[in-house]
C-alpha cells in the first residue's frame, strides 16, 4: 500500500493513466496533481484558471485531459514540470459524460437560448464528430459505451433520451422518476446503465431495455457515498463514503457488505486502475492510498 498526502486542496477527482504509471488528482488550487506511482513522487501543475476543475481523464492513448465546466485543457507533456494545460478548442465547453474508457465524450457550451452539444473522440488528436444546437435545453448528464454505439442523455426532468450516434437526431424516450445527482455511465461492454441518485444510492438499468425498473445497489454504506468506481470486468464496484471505509458492490449482487477501510477519515473519491490490479481513494484533507486490488 502507498500514501501520499495531496497538494490538492477541495474537491477532488482522480483517475489512473492507462499504463497505471500515474495517478492523477484534480480539484481546487493548484488544480492539478500527478503522483508517479513507481516512484511514489509527485508534482504540482501550474494554475491555468482561477475555477476548480471539474473533471479528469486519460485517453486510451494515455493523453491527459481536464476541465472545469466550461473549458476542456490538454496536458501535453507529463514529464515536463512546467508543463501547463493547453486549452482545446473552446466552443466544446465542458464535459457532461463520458465511454469509460475516456475515448469519447458528450459536451455542452453557451447559456439561456443558444446551448449546444456536441460530440468529442479524444484520440491522438481530439475531434468533434457533430455538433446540434439544443436551445434552451441543459442536458445534465450523457452515458455512452467504450464502442460508441449509443448516447443517452438525462433531461433536467430526470427523463432519458436517446439520440443518434452518428449525428445526435432522436431516436428515443424513456421515462424515469429516479433523481440522478452525479453521474451516469455505462459499463464496459455496455450491458448495464449506472447512476448516482440525490440520495446516494446507485441504480443500475439493463441497458437492453430501459423503460423495465432499476436495481439498487445495496451498501451497508449507500447513504453515505460520495462517488464510485467500476472495475473493468464491469460487475464490481468501489464507493467511497462519508463514514470513511470504502464500500465493495456488485451491480447483480443484491447485497454485498465488504469494505476497506484505510482510517483517512471519510473519503471523498476512489478510482480503479483500467487492469482492474490497483485501487485509489482520497480522504477529505487530501490523504491519499493506493492499493493492490483483490476483489
């Protein structure tokens, strides 16, 4: 087991590069934080706006990328020390989903009547592959699976909508009363469609059919998670918690009450590396541990 203690002051995200060489942390000043896990270093990235970021990701091809909810940067060299992030194309605005692999992303720009969405590839180079105009209509979350074949979107309302893959023309409606807070996502081959609810708890649909009704996930824990983590063989789960110990589920296991406790006090966010072999998580001062994973 590793520890570090985090630069990061508030709000934390992390995620593993896809070699598992790095871990990145992102939240309030400095911003920006990456942990060579080898070495057990770290270093700071200078600031690049006076916003917390929001979100951060690895492509597939180990590319760095960050954003606060309106602007998307590239880290261009991680082995720089003063490298900074460089601003991508600036009519994307921010994410709002993402295939879990990083590859692919749905973001949203412009405020009141001129919203727009539009759809991101972040290979070698990024992309956007079409862009709508969606009015004065906020999406506030978008799922999509690592093979790009779907896109669900979740309406202010709570409602799913599924739009085209290819240009973002409707395809679908699907009523929903469960209230989604933090996010939703597909697992990796795309069978099953998770979320985070106002309550804490996650849900998970069979993505074959979404009008037929959610599971919960039972945690001994579920009213105290503050985020989650999907290992690669898509089933099992990490939640961290506000009582601190980091709760294990399964998405078709009715109730799993195994957990890891690292005494960090409550923990804020937990990550999985993309082999499924290392665990992250960070406490609420910035403590971090990373672990061997055996599930």
């Amino acid at each position: 087991m590793l520890n570090f203690q985090s630069a990061i002051r508030a709000n934390y995200r992390l995620t593993f590069s896809p070699d598992s060489r790095y871990l990145a942390i992102a939240g309030g000043e400095p911003f920006l934080e990456l942990i060579e896990l080898a070495t057990g270093t770290s270093r700071s990235f200078p600031n690049i706006s006076p916003f917390t970021l929001e979100n951060v990701w690895f492509n597939p091809e180990g590319s760095l990328y960050i954003a606060m909810w309106n602007r998307i940067f590239e880290v261009t060299d991680l082995s720089d020390t003063k490298a900074a992030g460089r601003p991508i194309d600036d009519s994307l605005g921010g994410p709002i989903g993402f295939s879990p692999d990083g590859r692919l992303a749905l973001t949203q720009s412009g405020v009141a009547e001129d919203i727009r969405i539009h759809f991101v590839e972040f290979g070698s180079q990024p992309r956007t592959i079409w862009t709508f105009d969606n009015g004065n209509n906020n999406t506030h979350f978008a799922a999509i699976p690592n093979d790009g074949s779907r896109l669900i979107l979740v309406r202010p309302d709570g409602n799913f909508l599924e739009r085209s893959i290819e240009n973002g023309d409707f395809v679908e409606f699907y009523p929903n009363s469960i209230a989604i807070r933090d996010f939703i996502t597909f697992n990796p081959d795309g069978s099953l469609l998770i979320a985070q609810t106002q309550s804490g708890s996650h849900f998970v649909w069979d993505a074959t059919d979404l009008t037929r009704k959610a599971r919960r996930v039972f945690v001994n824990l579920k009213r105290q998670i503050t985020s989650m983590a999907m290992h690669p063989n898509g089933l099992d789960v990490l939640l961290s918690t506000k009582r601190g110990p980091i709760a294990v589920g399964n998405l078709k296991q009715k109730q799993c009450d195994r957990t890891f406790d690292w005494n960090i006090g409550p923990t804020e966010r937990v990550a999985i590396s993309r082999d499924g072999a290392l665990a992250a998580a960070v406490g609420e001062n910035g403590q971090v541990v990373v672990w061997d994973l055996d599930l």
